[in-house]
C-alpha cells in the first residue's frame, strides 16, 4: 500500500491523470483498471477516473500485482563481460530498461537475458528474473544478474553488507574544487514530484556516495563515484544536491547543457564481488562506451582550441 499526500497542485485535476504524472512504474490504462477495481481511494473514499484531487488530499493505492504476465525471451544482442552456471556480468548499452513494468514488457534487459539464458533466479517473479541490483535506463556499464536462487540470494546479501562494490564514472556541470570527497545524505522520494528522489528526512534512507576527481575541464569535472549504499537514482541525486548534476540528466540536471547526451553521461565502469560458489573476490571492468568518449574528446578539443 502507497499513500500519497497531495501538496503541489495549481488547481484541481483528473485523479488519473495526476497519478499518472507521480508514478513512474504505472500507466495511465493501468491506474484507470486499478480504479475501476476500487484499489485507489481518495481520503478514505473509492473514487472514479475523472474525480478530481486538489492538496490536501491523500491519494491511497492498495496492493496490486504489478504485472500479470510473464516476460518473453527476446533476441537481443548482449555484451556479455563474463558468464558461468552462477552469474553473467553484462555491459549494458544507453537506453535499456533493465527489466519490464506497466506498459513496458519488452526489449528489456530481462527479455535479453531469458533468451540468452533460459533459466534465471526466481527470487523477484517473473517480470524480473535473475535481476539482483538495476542501472538506470541511460546509464551504461556493468550489471550482473543471477541464474539461480543461490547465487541471488549471495549476491543481495553482498550488497547489503556492502561487500558488492559498484564504481561509476561521470560527468558533471561546474568545477568541483576538492579532489575528493563524500556525500552522506538521506534520499526518500521527492515531495513535489513522486517521479523523482531527493535529499530528505521524511521516509528516506541513508545514502553514502564516495567521489574522487578524474579531470577539470572549464564547464565540467570529471569523476570516480564509489556507492557505499545503493538508493534509487543515489548518484544522480547526489550530485545534484551539491551543485554539479550530471551533465544531460533531464531529470535532475540542468536544462542548458551539452547536447546529444542522450540521457545522464553516467557509467558503471567497474564491478566487484564474491563469487557465489567459488567464495572467489572477481572484479570487472566496462570501458567507457563510444559517446563518452567522443563527448570527452569533443571538450579537450575545444579547450585546446
């Protein structure tokens, strides 16, 4: 059950069409389909689709099944880092979805994976087999997925006692003056905009980024990140809390930037772990893709110029 307290509304609008404004995993069909099934109420009350909510209202969704389907395997090419009968560590490219939601079952990551893998852990359901840990959509770089129960249940426990160590590389806006540095915030979801997550103290969670720079330039800096917790959309929010969002985030970033990023210019460049079964420490690397590269190249070259 979600509950959510309205407090941004310029005047009064359809409930359906706010929800689907607020909620990132939830189509507007969807919404519409758990109304009619008496599963969103508002102040207490079962509502229609076209009654309308103003602040002050607490909107109310009650459990639901997020899918009712099972993800289809898929022929998607995979940049596959490393594979055994445990784990499969991929690269993953700019504009996959990790794994299906409402209104979005295919060509997903998990779709990629059941062709190529046919059998993954069951610990999630079925919409998101073997997915033990998620990169945003245009994120890059390293994601490991898991075959088994075993290994799934290795692999969260890793990350919750933050023996899975994840680092990112970056590029933000301005010039960040210390060489390194940590972010120690909490992050819950936005107030304003259930869409997005923020730095806050109401239902959050704590939040630890470690960054190290890499390189100035004269708009931008270049860094390490290093997650010692792993909160949704953690290094987005946090950069964005101190000043230097990553350049092209249209989410959290700032609306005059570079273009042609297509999306936040963010990798997870390097992955590692204990192996499941051989209890073996491994590391993995994703080299930096195509148009970061360009994108750095394009800068020094300006500079220089």
């Amino acid at each position: 059950m979600e509950e959510i307290k309205i407090v941004d509304l310029d005047s009064a609008l359809r409930v359906d069409k706010y929800l689907n404004n607020v909620q990132d995993e939830l189509s507007r069909s969807f919404i519409q389909q758990l109304i009619d099934e008496g599963k969103i109420l508002i102040n207490g009350n079962i509502c229609k689709s076209n009654t309308k909510v103003k602040n002050g209202d607490i909107i109310t969704i009650l459990d639901y099944e997020l899918v009712s389907i099972d993800a289809k395997p898929e022929n998607i090419p995979l940049d596959i880092i490393y594979e055994d009968h445990d784990i499969i560590v991929i690269n993953k490219p700019k504009g996959m979805v990790v794994h299906p939601s409402v209104g979005n079952y295919e060509h997903t990551l998990v779709n990629a994976l059941l062709y190529h893998c046919h059998d993954l852990s069951g610990i999630n359901g079925k919409i998101r087999p073997g997915i033990v840990h998620r990169i945003d959509k245009d994120t890059t770089g390293c994601i490991v997925a898991c075959k088994n129960d075993k290994a799934h249940e290795a692999i969260a426990a890793q990350l919750a006692d933050k023996t899975c160590h994840r680092e990112y590389i970056a590029l933000v806006e301005g010039i960040i003056e210390h060489n390194s540095g940590t972010i120690d915030a909490p992050i819950g979801r936005d107030n304003k905009d259930r869409k997005k997550m923020a730095v806050t103290e109401i239902n959050s969670k704590e939040a630890i980024t470690h960054f190290d720079v890499i390189e100035r330039f004269k708009n931008y800096t270049l860094i390490k990140c290093k997650l010692e917790t792993g909160r949704t959309h953690q290094i987005r929010v946090h950069m964005q809390f101190i000043g230097h969002p990553i350049v092209g985030d249209i989410v959290y970033g700032r609306k005059k930037t570079l273009k042609d990023t297509q999306g936040q210019v963010l990798h997870a460049y390097k992955l590692e772990l204990i192996h499941p079964t051989t209890l073996q420490k491994m590391s993995f690397e994703a080299p930096l893709p195509t148009y970061f590269q360009e994108l750095l190249a394009k800068i020094r070259s300006e500079e220089n110029a």
